[in-house]
C-alpha cells in the first residue's frame, strides 16, 4: 500500500496523498520522512488542516511541544469557529502535558 501511495503521490502530487503518505509513515515510527511529505502536503496546500493536524501530532510524539503549538496556532485560524482537526491536537497536546 506504501508503494501504491508514493506511485500517486509522484503522480498527482495532491496535497491529501502527501498528508497520507506522512500519517502512514508516522505511525511506523519513520518521523524524519513523515515530516518531509506532510512538509510537501502544506507546501501544495498550506490551508490542508489534516496535514497541520497530523503535523502537530508528530510534533508532541517528538517532544516538540513549540512546533506543535506552532500547528495549532494556524489550525485556531483556519478554524475559527472550531473544528475536528484542532480539537483534535488540542486533546493531543493536552494529554502530552499532563503525562
């Protein structure tokens, strides 16, 4: 399924095959490359809340708890009224800090 991903992320170049190839490689533990596609998903969509969501998230799993504030600071804008994205890494970086 990897493979499958990086062929339509070279493909399309979508913002959202980026954000995915990065929530998938995040979650193997391969931080380093996960932050260069969801870097590549914001860089094609810098409004893409999911990829700044996913982003915060690899920032408090790597104890970057400024970058990940940093995350949230521009999804409270792009949210202004709220949304499942900024709950989201709210609830993530609250539980970081009260661990």
């Amino acid at each position: 399924a990897l493979a499958d991903l990086r062929d339509l992320a070279q493909d399309n170049q979508q913002a959202d095959v980026y954000n995915l190839l990065g929530f998938t490689l995040r979650k193997t533990g391969d931080f380093t490359t996960a932050l260069t596609y969801y870097n590549k998903a914001l860089e094609l969509k810098p409004d893409h809340k999911a990829a700044r969501e996913y982003l915060g998230e690899l920032y408090v799993e790597t104890g970057d708890m400024a970058k990940a504030n940093e995350q949230l600071a521009s999804l409270q804008k792009l949210c202004p009224a709220g949304c499942e994205e900024l709950e989201d890494l709210h609830k993530a970086i609250d539980t970081k800090v009260t661990k």
